[in-house]
C-alpha cells in the first residue's frame, strides 16, 4: 500500500534554480496553486439520486420509536465509532457500534445518531444521522487529506444517506459544538466516540448511560423477521464453510490450524462481511482451550478438530456454529462415546427450548447428561444429584451451555439477570445449545487415554410458537451422520 497520506512535492527539474510555487496560504507545502486549482475541476457528478431504503429502514424506524417511548423528554446520543490504530498508520477495519446498527442499519464510522425531544412539546422524537458528507474539493480535503474520498473511496452525500436510511441528515462535524450547547436531560452510549463524550462531559452520568445501554440490549432479545431472516442466512453461509474446511483437511494436515482457519474465513468475506467472531481452529489437545484462537497448531490424522465459527452477515448479523470433527473421517471408539454423549446433552438442551420455559432450563438438561455419562464411566463419584449439587462435573463441562445471538455473537450482553440469565424463552429468541466435554492432556484424573479430548456440539436455535427451529440443522450432528457427510463431500 502507499506509505503516504499526502502527495509528493512534484522534482525541480535539473539545473533549474527557481523552486514551485507554493500555495499562498502555506497549508500544503509542496503544492503548487496550479496543481491545487487544477485538482478542483473537471469532475463528473456523481450523486446518485435512483437510492431506495435499505432493506431494514422500516424495522430499524420501529426500533427508534420504541426507543423514544422509553425515554420521553431525553436527547439520546448513539455513536457509531472512530477508527482504531493498528500501527503507526493503519487502521483495524471498521465495525460499527452495535446498539447504532441496532437503530439505524447503517455501518460508517464516525457518524452518530441523536434523537432530540420535539421542540413543540409534542410527544416523540426527531431522529437525525449525523455523518461526514461528500469530501470537499474546492478546499483540496478529497485528497489532501488521508481520510478523503480519494485515499479511502467514495463515501455517500447527506442527501444520500437520507434516501438510504429515512432520516434527515447532517455534517457530524457541527455536532460536538451543538451537544456543548445543548440544555435538558441527556443520555450517550459510552465506549465508541470520546470526542462526542466529550461533548457531554457535564450533561451525563455514568448510571444514566447505563441504562441506556442495557435498555438497547433488552431491546435485542426479541429477533424481528429481518434479524431472523439475516441469521439463518449467516448460518447457511457458516454450513457452506463448514464444508470447505471438510474439503481441504489434506491440505491441513500438511500445514496448519490456520488453513482451516483461512479457508473458513474466505466463505465468510465471499458472502457475507467477515466472521463474526475469531474461528477456533482446534486440532488435537488445543479442543480442550475453550477460546483457542491462535490456530497455529498441527492438524493430524486419528485426532478431533474442533471447529467452532460463524458467518457475519452484510447486515453484521452472525451465526455461531461448533462441530467436532474426526481428521481422517472417522471417530476412534473412545472418541465416539466422549462425542455420542455430547450430542446426547445437546438433545436434551435443545429439547428444554421453548417457549415458557426458564433460560437456565437447556443449561441444567444438558449439564444433567453430561454428568449421568461422567458417572457412568467413573470419572467423578456420584450419586448424580450430588455431582450437580456440588458442581463437579464442570471440571469437565467447563462453560455455559448458551448464550443469546444476533449483531453479537454473544447478544444482549448488558442486559438485567432477571431479563437475561434467569429469564423466560420467548418466540423470537435466537440462541445457542453447546454442551462440551473437556479432558485436559494434564489432567490425572480422567484415564491416559481420555486425556487431549475435547468435544462441543453447537447450533443455533430460534424459540417459535410451538417450540424451536434449529436454524442450523442443515449441518449433521449425529456421529454416524458426521461421518457419512464428510466422506460425501470429501467425495
């Protein structure tokens, strides 16, 4: 890539003593009023005025309504977020904000959402996006400056931006000196922009914005059609990489975890944004390192890959998908029974889902057959009612059992215990089933051969009416069906 943000003075010819003329105001040395006035003409109009809404407009409208209704009377700051410094110059890839996602569907950074009180009394809000517009070229800032249209692309006018998310827009520029001005009760999502927190220093507090934000991750736990539509289309694209990896464990074996991981990660920037969050790559004794994301190890035949990833969607949207895998096709008589009884304590985790029944429901079903199995085989002293009193068995089983899914791979986090945790299934509810048993190589507890295991079985599942739909049921669980699906798209 170029290594500068700003162009290079042009080469005084050989022999000639006279130096460019500069620009008079002293802005930009090494630029010549000519090249700087040429720079402002001679280019085409490209304002796109043919722009229909994005497909959410309607949904995210709905959010920001419901929003209002929470807080009457309160300006309601949502950022996007700035870019983040890799190194010296370069910047990680952008992802917007969830809870300004959430409310908008647009994904540009530095840009914020305010909804202020309406002015006349009446009750509601006006939404307004506040945005960098077109770059200016009659001031050189289109290419002058690292951040303009030239270095980083086109970005869309106000006008634009109107057309696409169905608010008023403006120059997010001017906003920080309005919120400096601003009078009445405010609230800001903190920890994305901290020029706009800023702003607001002597407006907010810490225990109002907080329940802003956790209000916004409440708001989450109920999918919409779209949000349900984007993840089972996250979660056929995860199925489609799933397959890719299967294809090419040859090529894994001779090199890497990070070619499964590379593999994977091409599905997902193909057809959708990214992953949704690091892959886990496991091979080996790196199954039992719940957040193994280095993925640098060997991948050999005769051990499991654990295989624990998602698509992100255009929308941001993520599937979180786990299979575990055997190398070469087919699972040891061991690694069978550990995997069998896995899949055994996710039936009956998936089984608990539905609607009226307690999200720690699927937990305790699935920890109870994992622990009947753990008994069964003498690893840990039962009776079984013991074991789970005492909590012995997590030893093994390590985590949770799932979570909830959406723009977040683990959503609605900020949301209230009693909301969340030690809530009620609802329709619309998307979340994961993923028991998992664990044996540690170090482990002198669990039998030598036992030792370097680990197996997770995870789908992702949307409470209905009547009970759940597994959204990622397309991608065989059973040990049998795994088996015979790899050796069909081996070929």
């Amino acid at each position: 890539m170029t290594d500068e943000l700003s162009p290079q003075p042009p080469e005084t010819p050989e022999g000639d003593e006279q130096p460019i003329k500069q620009r008079k105001n002293g802005l930009y040395p090494g630029v010549s009023d000519e090249l700087a006035d040429n720079m402002k003409s001679g280019w085409a109009d490209t304002e796109l005025r043919d722009l229909q809404p994005i497909e959410q407009a309607a949904n995210a409208a709905e959010r920001r309504a419901a929003l209002s209704r929470r807080f009457p009377g309160e300006r309601l700051v949502i950022p996007a977020g700035n870019l983040k410094t890799r190194s010296n110059d370069t910047e990680y890839d952008f992802r917007a904000a969830t809870e300004y996602v959430y409310l908008t569907g647009d994904q540009t950074d530095d840009s914020v959402l305010v909804l202020e009180p309406r002015a006349d009394g009446a009750d509601g809000h006006d939404a307004t996006l506040y945005r960098l517009p077109r770059s200016n070229r009659e001031n050189g800032e289109f290419w002058l400056n690292g951040m303009g249209e030239l270095w980083v692309g086109r970005r869309h006018s106000l006008t634009e931006a109107e057309l696409l998310y169905g608010m008023p827009c403006k120059d997010v520029r001017e906003l920080a000196d309005a919120l400096k001005e601003a009078t009445g009760p405010v609230r800001v999502v903190r920890g994305h922009d901290a020029g706009i927190e800023a702003a607001l220093t002597d407006k907010v507090t810490a225990e109002r914005d907080e329940e802003l934000r956790v209000y916004l991750s409440e708001a989450r736990v109920i999918k919409d059609d779209f949000e349900i539509g984007e993840l089972q289309k996250a979660v056929d694209s995860t199925v489609r990489g799933f397959e890719d990896v299967v294809k090419v464990l040859d090529k894994a074996e001779a090199t890497s975890e990070r070619y499964i991981e590379g593999t994977f990660f091409l599905r997902a920037r193909v057809e959708g944004n990214d992953v949704g969050y690091g892959s886990i790559c496991a091979a080996g004794p790196h199954a039992c390192t719940l957040h193994w994301v280095r993925n640098n190890g060997e991948v050999r035949s005769g051990d499991l890959l654990l295989l624990d990833a998602g698509v992100e969607t255009n929308s941001l949207y993520t599937a979180d998908v786990t299979r575990t895998l055997p190398i070469n096709g087919r699972y040891s008589d061991l690694q069978r029974k550990i995997y069998d009884a896995v899949y055994a304590a996710q039936e009956a985790g998936i089984a608990a889902v539905k609607p009226g029944a307690g999200f720690r429901d699927f937990h305790d079903a699935a920890q109870r057959v994992l622990t009947e199995h753990l008994v069964e085989w003498g690893l840990v002293e039962g009776p079984v009612e013991r074991v789970l009193e005492l909590g012995l068995q997590r030893r093994w089983t390590l985590h949770g059992t799932g979570h909830m899914l959406g723009l977040d791979v683990h959503d609605c986090a900020a949301a209230r215990t009693e909301s969340y945790v030690n809530g009620i299934l609802e329709p619309g509810m998307v979340l994961t089933v993923e028991p998992g048993l664990y044996f540690q190589a170090d482990d002198l507890t669990v039998p030598e051969e036992y030792r370097g295991i680990g197996v997770r079985i995870e789908d992702d599942i949307l409470v209905t009416e009547d009970g759940n739909r597994n959204l990622s049921a397309a991608l065989p669980r059973r040990s049998d069906e795994v088996e015979a699906w790899m050796a069909r798209v081996k070929g």
